[in-house]
C-alpha cells in the first residue's frame, strides 16, 4: 500500500457475534434469577435475543462499524446510530495511543486547541487525558489502528513536504 492511498478497515462481525452471544446469555441468566423458570422467562428471553440477532444482522449488512483513512483525515463509523467523527489530520495534535475504557481498548487522541473550540469539547476524565478515542471492534486491534493511523499521516506528511 502507497502512503495517502484510502484504507477502509471494517468492523469484525467475529468479534461482535461474541460479544453479542455473552450478553444474550446473561440476559437470560438474569431474567432466569429474576423470573424463575416459566412461559414470561422463555418470551422474555426469546424476545431479547431476536432483538439482538436483527440488531446484528442490521449491523452487518449496513457495514455500519468502520473506519475510513484518507488523504484529508480519518472518519469513524459507529456500529449504531448516524454519528459519524471525520477529524482532518490538522485536528489532531501529538500522537495516537492505546487506553482502556472499560474492558475493551480504543485508538485515543488529542484534538488542537482550535479543534477543540470549534467542535465544543471539553475535558473529560473517562478518556484518560485525552479528548476523543475510537472504540469498536475492528478486524484489527487497537494497536494496529493505531499503528495504522500514525503511518497514514506520516505518510501523507513526508508527501507533502
């Protein structure tokens, strides 16, 4: 791959379908503790986990989850919802890391000062120092992204100078 070329790196349906399988059975585990066994714990149960199939299966044909790194910058597609974050390389000020937020790890970085008053952000504590990060589950890690990113604009910088 040439420096400044596009790169789509696309949600791992693998990775969700896990994560998705975990999640239906401890809603069935907890209705079960709630409800005990019976006709309301089986429809509950059953209507859960077809919300989650279609939300899924929704998900997976839209390609909704992804990540788009271009020439300009880089634009994040979240799973769900119609929130996109398009950031050109200018907004972005140091380098890309790896932190944790919660149990899974994101691509965070720092916006520039300018960034920052234009887009309204303020300071939060849950991204550890940072102002934005790019959670999700990839086909590729946190640290690759990241890796990722930072080549693509080095790229597009030793281009252009």
């Amino acid at each position: 791959m040439k420096s400044g070329e596009p790169v789509t790196i696309p949600g791992s349906l693998r990775t969700f379908s896990g994560v998705l399988f975990v999640g239906n059975v401890a809603i069935a585990v907890g209705l079960y503790a709630m409800l005990g066994p019976g006709t309301r714990w089986m429809f509950l149960c059953s209507s859960a986990i077809g919300l989650s199939v279609s939300l899924l299966a929704f998900a997976a044909l839209q390609r909704r989850q992804r990540l788009e790194i271009t020439a300009e910058g880089f634009t994040s597609y979240n799973l769900f919802g119609k929130r996109a974050k398009a950031h050109p390389w200018t907004d972005i000020d140091g380098h890309f890391a790896v932190i944790r937020i919660g149990w899974n790890e994101a691509v965070a970085y720092r916006l520039t000062a300018e960034s920052k008053t234009r887009l309204g952000r303020r300071p939060t504590s849950v991204l550890s120092g940072y102002d934005e990060a790019i959670p999700g589950l990839f086909q590729l890690s946190a640290r690759q992204i990241a890796l990722q990113l930072e080549n693509h604009r080095r790229g597009i910088a030793e281009l252009g100078a």
